[in-house]
C-alpha cells in the first residue's frame, strides 16, 4: 500500500515538473532551432561579368529627358530628417515647371541621377522605385512613421526575433531590413529599379575594414562577381543607415574572381604610375584592390554611408577621377550633348554642440563620440563641397576641348563650346532666422519624428530651394 502511494506521488511530481516547465522547455528548442536557421539573405554570383549589362548608367536612359541637361541630386545622411528634407525638394521640383523641347514638363521628370545616404537613400530608392505614387504615400509608409519605434518592438517583444538575434549570422541590421522590406520597399530589388529607368538611384555605404565607399550600383557588383539584379532595396539602404554601435554592419558576400571580370582600361591604366607617384586617381584606383581577391576578404562588412561620405557626393567625384577626366566620364554615360550640369546638394546637416567651451570639467564620453563624429562629417562634407566647385572650371575646358576638337571653340548658346555648370545647396544655413536655423539641426537624426516636424522640413526644404539664387539662376536660363 504504501509502494503504490509514493508511486503515485512520484508520478505526480513527475507530471507537475512536466507542465510547469515544458513551455520553458519548448521555447529554449524554440529559440535554438530559430537562431541555428536564422541568417542574412546572401548576395547571389554573377556567371559572367557583362559591362553592358545589368544596374548602370548607360542602360537606364529616358529618350524622354533633355539630353542637353544633366541634373543630378544628392541627399545626406541625418534620419528621418534627411529624408523628410530631402523630399520636400523633390516635392517642389515636382511643382516646377520648366519647357524642355517645346513642351511643358515638371523638373522632376528631368532628374537624371540621385545619390542617397543613410536616411537620404530611403527618399532617394522610394521615388526610384514607385516614383509619383510616392507623393501619396512615403509620409504614411515612412516619414511619419515611429520606425524606430517599430524595430525596437520587433526586438524586444516579438520571441522569433530573439532566436534570429542569437545566430551569429543575423544581428539588428538584417532585422532592419526585413523590416523595410516588408513594410516600405515591398520586395523590391535593383532590378525592379532598372526597369523604371531614369532617375539613376545610387545607394552608398562604407567597407567598415578599409573605410572604402561603396555603392550599389553593377559596376562595383562586377568587381566581385556579384549579380546586383536581385539584390534587395531594402538591404541596400539598411546598409546605408547601419550607424556604428547603434545597427549592426550588413554583410555581402564576395564572389570575386569567379565571373571573368576584367578591369576597365581606364581603372587599369590609373593603376600603372610607379608607387611613389602621389596622385588621387592612383589611390582610387588601388582602393578596389581589396575586393578583388576574395580569399583575402571573402566579406564585406558595409556600415553607414555617411562614415566616407555624407553628402553622396564623392560617388560623383570619384568616378570622374577615376575615369580620367569629365568628357570621357560623359562619354562613357553616352552624354555628350550635355550643355548644362546642375548638382543639387540636399544637407540635412546637424548643429555642432558648443556648450561644452563653458565647462571647464572633462566631457563624459557620449559628448565627445558626438563631438568627434559631428566635427569630422561637417568639415568633410564643406571640403567635398569645395573640391566640386574648384572643378567646374577645368571641367569645363575639358568638355570643350573634348568636344570642339581642333575647331574653333566658341561659348555660343548650342555650340561645342556651350557648357554651364550650377550648384544648388539646400542647407538650413540658408534661413536667416537664427532660431527656426537652430531648431532644424537639433532635430534627431533617428528614425523617428513628430508628423508637425516633418511638415516644417518639407516646407524649410521648398523655401530654401526657391529661395536659391543658384536655383532661380537655372530656372531663368531653362526658360
């Protein structure tokens, strides 16, 4: 009797232990099931390298679009700041009309090229990908969306994400992206982007090894045998917004060597001057070197963009520099009837925090990393600024030269010497009210803001547009 009594305790106990704790149980073969499949999409390979193929310049031209006007935007990295400033310009070139052969046509349909970071990739890829629909629905979708809000959520409370984020193969960055692709990009990849042709969209990122740019554009994809045709939009940008410390980096795959990829001559010839010749071309040149061998550095871990270049603006230098001079970059791009070239630069910039100078006791650390990387992105990006407008004069004479020939070079209106360039800057320094310009670049560079705040961004950026004389410069000699 008693046998049979501590029998039935024992198997009471038993089955208590069991139902108490199997869910405890089950969730931990739960989340290591999870986190042994979790792991980032991989970059697919290219077969075979084709330079005529695939996401480039040459192959998204519009007929429609004036070949005698090249327009290229830039917008910055800084949050839903910079793309909430970025697409009020887009906006207000929408609302401008200009005549192009004889007909009545928006700006914005004339835009050739735009070149994103971080938070400025996002406005940049969604007009590249759903164009005029856009207007009616990026401030729901995006802009005046808590994202930050969400991904915070996603990885605290949601029980599939947390044995995502235990893979050492998965981290924030990949489940930022899952998220944008979801609920922002749709699906869409680089060759959803390809087949709406013009506006060239570049996303930009950097190699967090070597500080290297990198671009999400074929081209580069061919360097390590990669095909960008597939690639996710939403990756890209969550490449291009990955903040050190706050996202993880979103790695890609290198596949170099493996697709008969040959150097372009004209990068390959910048690579011969002997080593001991100082020259930009040369070190850009030899910044691809790493890429190229993919048993050295099988991955490649891309952080924010803004880290070598906030304004989007070195995609456009350096690949000048690279290719040797500005004619033959227009060559390349099949542009030589170009007669005018404007560069819009979007800068959503910050504000650098002064009060510091009135204390004499040490920092605390949060200060100074703010400080350090607020000081470095604003005077790059006032050199970068700089380096652009100190080219126009020998790009120009290198258009003429290029085009004109033995002829006589003339600066007529239509003749081969006719070339003007503009740079149009949007920046808050334009407001002349020292509160509404302190009030902008305090705003958060997160991904997160009030939808009132939103709205005075779109409306800064369209005043400080119109506003331009740079601006109203272009519009007068367009009409």
């Amino acid at each position: 009797m008693i046998w049979i009594v501590a029998k039935a305790a024992s198997i009471c106990v038993q089955l208590w232990i069991r139902t108490r704790f199997l869910p405890w149980i089950f969730g931990i073969i739960f989340l290591a099931v999870a986190a042994g499949c979790a792991h980032y999409p991989v970059n697919q390979p290219l077969g075979r390298a084709d330079p005529q193929a695939g996401y480039r310049g040459r192959n998204l031209a519009d007929p429609e679009k004036d070949d005698q006007l090249l327009l290229l935007l830039t917008f910055s990295g800084g949050g839903t700041r910079a793309a909430a400033f970025s697409y009020g310009v887009l906006e207000a070139l929408r609302d401008t009309t200009v005549s192009i052969r004889g007909r009545s046509r928006c700006l914005l349909d004339e835009v050739d090229w735009i070149s994103g970071v971080s938070g400025g990739s996002f406005t940049a890829a969604y007009y590249g990908l759903f164009r005029d629909r856009m207007f009616e629905d990026f401030e729901a979708r995006f802009l005046k969306k808590n994202i930050q809000g969400d991904l915070t959520r996603a990885t605290l409370f949601n029980p599939i994400n947390w044995g995502k984020l235990f893979s050492p193969y998965y981290d924030r960055s990949d489940l930022a992206a899952d998220y944008y692709n979801k609920y922002v990009f749709e699906g869409k990849t680089f060759a959803d982007l390809l087949a709406r042709k013009a506006p060239m969209i570049v996303i930009n990122a950097t190699d967090m090894v070597h500080g290297t740019r990198f671009s999400f554009i074929q081209d580069v994809f061919d360097a390590i045998c990669s095909d960008l045709s597939t690639f996710p939009v939403a990756r890209a940008c969550a490449a291009s917004s990955a903040v050190p410390i706050v996202f993880s980096p979103i790695t890609v795959r290198n596949h170099a060597g493996e697709c008969g990829f040959h150097m372009p001559p004209e990068i390959a010839q910048a690579m011969q001057p002997p080593r001991d010749v100082a020259s930009r071309r040369l070190d850009l040149a030899n910044n691809m070197l790493p890429f190229l061998d993919s048993k050295k550095k099988p991955y490649i871990h891309l952080v924010d963009g803004g880290v070598a270049d906030n304004l989007g603006l070195r995609a456009a230098l350096e690949r000048v520099t690279l290719l040797g001079d500005l004619w033959t970059t227009m060559k390349y791009a099949g542009r030589e009837n170009v007669h005018k070239i404007v560069f819009l630069v979007v800068n959503a910039e910050t504000e650098i925090n002064d009060r510091w100078d009135r204390y004499e006791k040490v920092p605390p650390l949060a200060a100074m990393l703010d400080s350090y990387s607020s000081i470095a992105i604003e005077r790059y990006n006032r050199e970068t600024v700089a380096l652009l407008s100190e080219s126009f004069p020998r790009w120009a004479d290198e258009i003429r030269r290029g085009r004109c020939g033995s002829k006589r070079i003339s600066t007529e209106p239509g003749s081969c010497g006719d070339i003007e360039f503009y740079l149009v800057e949007v920046k808050f320094d334009a407001l002349d009210d020292d509160a509404e310009r302190h009030y902008f670049k305090q705003l958060p560079t997160s991904f997160a803001l009030k939808p009132e705040e939103v709205d005075k961004l779109r409306d800064a950026a369209r005043r400080i547009l119109m506003g331009s004389k740079e601006y109203q410069r272009l519009l007068k000699d367009l009409r």
